[in-house]
C-alpha cells in the first residue's frame, strides 16, 4: 500500500500540469468521502440489526 501511495505521489510530482493535480485532489475527496458515508451506512445497518 505504501509503495503504491508512493507511485501516485511520484506520477504527480512529475505532472506540472496544476490543473490536472487540482482534478485528481478533487476525485480523490470525493472518492474517500464516499467510501465513509458507504461505511457510515452500512455501520448504521448493523446498529439497527444487532440492536
């Protein structure tokens, strides 16, 4: 995990395009804002299930 976060930090160093750098941070808040509420939900379901 750490050598592909590593990599992806590397491909981006090496784009100069501050556009492009400023839509990946973008995707990549939206992604892992996602994957919480996915997270949120479903913990919410085991919440009312176990309960």
């Amino acid at each position: 995990m750490a050598t592909m976060d590593a990599e992806l930090i590397d491909a981006r160093a090496g784009k100069l395009d501050e556009d492009y750098i400023y839509e990946w941070s973008i995707f990549e808040i939206i992604t892992n804002f996602l994957v919480v509420m996915l997270f949120s939900y479903v913990g919410g379901l085991f919440v009312i299930l176990f309960i």
